[in-house]
C-alpha cells in the first residue's frame, strides 16, 4: 500500500510521456463515431462511387459486391435471413451503424493501399452499399451530416450479454 | 539390478572422459537457441491463398507439455497480416478525454512500475466448427486458438492516470498500426481492472505475430479485443462501434438478435492426452491430463468422465492456480482396452460448470458462432487409436 502510494506520488513528479499537438493528432486520429463525430468533411453519392468501385474494389468484392470466394466478403443481400438456418451477414443485413461502413472503408480497404481513399471517393463507394442493399436512392447524398442519420436496417438487432446462462454460486 | 550397477561403475570408472561429455556432431552452441532436430510439432495455419496476410494458425495443443505455450506455437490470427515495426520509432499516443493527448516512446512505457502475469489469450471463434457440427480431428484443430504465456508489461490503469483520464471518459478504443488499423472499443472499467500494455512475452521481447513491440492485453476476454502493434488509445464517452466489434465478435441467436460486447471467455477445458490422432501403446496405466481455463477467474476444480459424461471424478490440478491463466489438470487412468468416451469439464471459481454443446444449442442455437466452450470428448477405440466425437 505504502509503495503504491509512493509510486503515484514519484509518478506524478516525473515527466512521462511527451505532449501531441493538434496537428500531430489530426494525421493519427481516425476514429468515426455512430454519431458522425470524427467524420471529415465531404460528399458524394452511388452514382459516382459507382466508377471507384470498379476501379477499386470490384476485383476482390466483385462487380455488385456479392463477393468472391470464401476471402472476399460479400457486401450486398441477405436481409431477412438472419433467423434462417444460414444467416447471411453483411454491410445491408447485419451492420447496425452506417458509420461502420464509412470507417471500415476509409480504414482498411482498398486491402492492398489502405487509406488512400479521399474523404468524397469514401462518401460515394459507402454510398453506393448503401443503395446496393437498398437502404438509400442513387442520387442521395451522403456528407458528415447525412451518413450518421442513415437508419441501418438491423440497427435494433443488437442486445447486451446476458452470459452466463447458467445460475452462479457467486457473482464477481 | 547388481548388473547393472556394475556395469554403470564400468563405464564412469574405467575411462576419465564421462560419455555424457563427448561432443556430439551437428549440434554446436548457438546464440539464439533451437529446439532438437527430432521435434517436429508446428502450427497448423489456414492463410487466405490470395490475400496474403489474412488467416490464422493453431496452437498444436495435443503435443504440449504444462501451461506455457512456447512462443513459436502461439497461436495468430490476423485480418491484414505482421507489420514490420522498428521499436525505436514506436509511439503509443492517448488522446481524447485526456488532459493533454500524450505520445509514449517503448523506453517511456518500460520505465513505468511493470508486472508479470500468466494469462491465456483465446480467440472467441475457438470451437465453433464443434459449435456447427465439424469437431475438429485433433487438439489444435478443436480448440487450438487458445494459447497462455507469461506477459510482461505496464497495468493500463497506471498509464491512463498519469495520462490524467477525465471523468466523463467511458471507453478506450484501442487501435493497432497493422495495415488495416484493427480497432475495438473497451469499456473503461475493464482498461482500469486488470488490463495491461504488454511488451514482452515468456520472458523475452513480444513476437512480431503477436504485437511487437506493444499490446494491449485484457486479461480473459476475446483475443479479437487485445489489439497488437498498439498505438493509439482514444479515450471516449461512447464505443466506436467498429467493423470487428459490430460485423464480427457479435453472437448470433436464433430470434434473429445478436450479443454485442460479448467480451469473457467462458470457463473451457480440453483433454490433450489422449486425443484425436494418438493411440494408446494398449490396455493398463494411462495419465489422462489436459488444460482447463476461465475467462472468470480462477479454475476451481476440473473433471473427467470415463463414460462420456455419465459420471465425473475429480482430476489432480497443477499449481500454481492463477487467475484467468490456463492450468494443467491430471488424473490417473486404469484403460480396460474397451473403447472408451473420455470427457473434461471446467468448473471456475464462480461456481460456472463448463455446459455440453446440447446446453450451449438451447441458449443461443446453432450460428451463434463465438464463444463456443462445449465439453469435448474424444473416443478412445479398442486398438488404442483416439477420434474426436
């Protein structure tokens, strides 16, 4: 206890760690939140994220997103299958949040040169999943406004853990 | 017996040079050591054949002795391959709800006040080919996303309160510099528990495939959410509501609902000898032992059936029992040579008792996919030769 104590104290007294600044901090900070926040400003829409995504994406998802072997995620469909026998879990079927599907994108794809992706080629291929599965028009536009209010359709599909589900001699 | 000793006398006596100290051939010092040419047990790895970089390889859990999984055999599983990162130029940067966002250099982290703690890391996707009805042939193929090796690192509480956490942060989205920026979200109760920052592994530097030269470690929870090749830790009001905490690590159920932030791994156990692919040398004394685990806890007792799980005798554990740590249990067996089911089970110290896959079905049914800890029982034939069932 007494050593617990002194480390804070010697702790507190020692400069650890060196300060980032906002710019430094704004190359770093990728990360997007349901609720926009972390989103850069842009736009685009399906129609134009049509020609990215053949340039792009479309040898690996290929050409409307059903995917490729067992590698390649499919991207587009099984709605309505996830009480079948075989569910078929994608960004139109499962994803809860559009913002997901921004930041996956920005994030890690194309697979090879992630983040290269400008933010208005990011807008316009989320887009055009979007409008693939159904859930906005060809021509509606998405920016760091409109994304976050896009209301996925299994956005209430998702419950806490209620494990164990077992009754417990004692609780932690 | 006299003869033998005699004979031993003979050899020690009769020439000053000790047998045991002739050089052999092929076999010099080495700087870095290797195990013996004859040892042969490797992961087993499935790779995406096109994206390279993409996959996962198994701890080959039925050739392993006692609890620590050499560092070579650790299990991995990757989603946009090994990054090469030079330590020297490594920042770890916390930012957000924080007084003053703070990058840390590799000797900055170092200089905290560090623990050294076994823990287990267990992929939630192990066992879910058992889950779906493909039980895997052997050991690793079952249950081979589980590995348990000594970490060393800095408590996350320590470095979050010099880092000066404000009051109204309630998760850490944790992020990795592999290419596809692996990112989860953790809630901040469990980054002040018992979470550590880990730079070293079985008492040497962390392995490149397992996050050098930093990581997060969150001590039984799902391997997916202890990010490697950590370098940013964002501290937030809200969850970040990644690809990989809301497209995966999300359980299934039949109603067409899935557990989100499903995080513990569940007390499990397996039985590593005998197992699938062995065979008993025949009838008479076997030692039938294993590894058990809880992402609750401790492991408070382990036992095995001889009869596929009709009834249970309570095994021998090897100590020392440590929390969320994998330990070995032990117990001695009399085979008849008639063909046998032998099953483990795990009871941790909350009183959880590791349920059948038919329990685990009728709670969350059959594409649940993660978080699988059925008992596994493997069927020892009349010729000695062990099968999965």
């Amino acid at each position: 206890m007494f050593s617990a104590i002194l480390v804070v104290m010697v702790l507190a007294q020692t400069p650890m760690g060196k300060p980032v600044s906002a710019e430094e901090l704004r190359a770093l900070d990728i990360t997007v939140f349901p609720d926009g926040k972390g989103l850069p400003a842009g736009k685009g829409t399906a129609a134009q994220g049509a020609t990215i995504y053949k340039a792009k994406c479309a040898e690996c998802h290929n050409e409307k997103g059903e995917g490729r072997d067992q590698q390649y995620p499919r991207l587009v469909g099984g709605v309505g299958s996830l009480t079948t026998a075989k569910p078929m879990k994608t960004v139109g079927s499962y994803w809860p949040y559009a913002t997901t599907v921004w930041d996956t994108i920005y994030r890690a794809m194309p697979y090879e040169t992630p983040r290269t992706l400008k933010p208005d080629e990011v807008y316009a291929v989320t887009a055009l999943l979007l409008h693939w599965n159904g859930v906005i028009g060809e021509n509606d536009e998405l920016n760091e406004k409109t994304l976050p209010k896009v209301k996925m359709p299994n956005r209430d599909g998702f419950v806490p853990d209620a494990r164990p589900h077992q009754k417990l001699k004692k609780s932690k | 017996m006299l003869a033998l000793g005699a004979s031993f006398m003979a050899v020690s006596c009769s020439k000053n040079e000790p047998t045991a100290a002739k050089p052999q051939s092929g076999l010099t010092m080495r700087a870095y050591g290797e195990r013996s040419p004859f040892e042969k047990t490797q992961r087993g790895a499935r790779e995406s054949t096109k994206s390279i970089g993409v996959g996962s390889s198994r701890t080959p859990l039925q050739d392993l002795y006692g609890t620590i999984t050499p560092s070579s055999l650790h299990f991995e599983r990757h989603h946009a391959g090994v990054p090469v990162i030079e330590p020297a130029a490594h920042r770890l940067v916390i930012h957000g709800l924080v007084e003053q966002a703070v990058s840390f250099t590799m000797e900055d982290l170092r200089r905290f006040p560090s623990v050294t703690r076994p823990h287990f890391i267990e992929c939630s996707g192990n066992g879910g080919g058992e889950l779906a009805g493909n039980a895997g042939a052997d050991a690793s193929r079952s249950h081979g996303l589980l590995s348990n090796s000594e970490w060393t690192g800095v408590k996350l509480s320590t470095v979050l309160e010099a880092a000066k956490v404000k009051a109204d942060a309630k998760w850490v989205i944790a992020e990795g510099a592999d290419a596809c920026r692996m990112a989860r979200s953790i809630p901040m109760a469990k980054a002040m528990e018992d979470s550590l920052l880990v730079y070293a592994q079985n008492g040497e530097a962390l392995r490149p495939e397992q996050g050098y030269p930093l990581r997060l470690l969150l001590p039984g929870w799902e391997g997916n959410a202890s990010i490697k090749w950590l370098h940013r830790l964002h501290v937030a009001a809200e969850a970040a509501m990644t690809n990989q905490e809301t497209a995966h690590y999300t359980d299934l159920h039949p109603d067409g609902k899935a557990t989100i932030f499903s995080f513990e791994m569940e007390a499990s156990s397996v039985i590593t000898r005998p197992s699938g692919g062995q065979k008993l040398a025949g009838a008479g004394f076997h030692e039938v032992s294993g590894l058990a685990w809880s992402g609750r806890g401790k492991v408070a007792k382990v036992e095995v059936s001889f009869d596929g799980g009709a009834n249970w005798k309570e095994a021998v554990l090897d100590g020392p029992v440590l929390p969320k740590a994998a330990v070995r249990f032990r117990i001695p067996w009399q085979w008849d040579g008639q063909p046998t089911l032998i099953a483990s089970r795990c009871i941790d110290e909350t009183g959880y008792v590791q349920p059948t896959r038919d329990e685990i079905l009728a709670a969350r049914g059959p594409n649940s996919q993660y978080h699988y800890n059925g008992v596994k029982r493997w069927s020892v034939k009349a010729d000695g030769s062990v099968t999965s069932v």
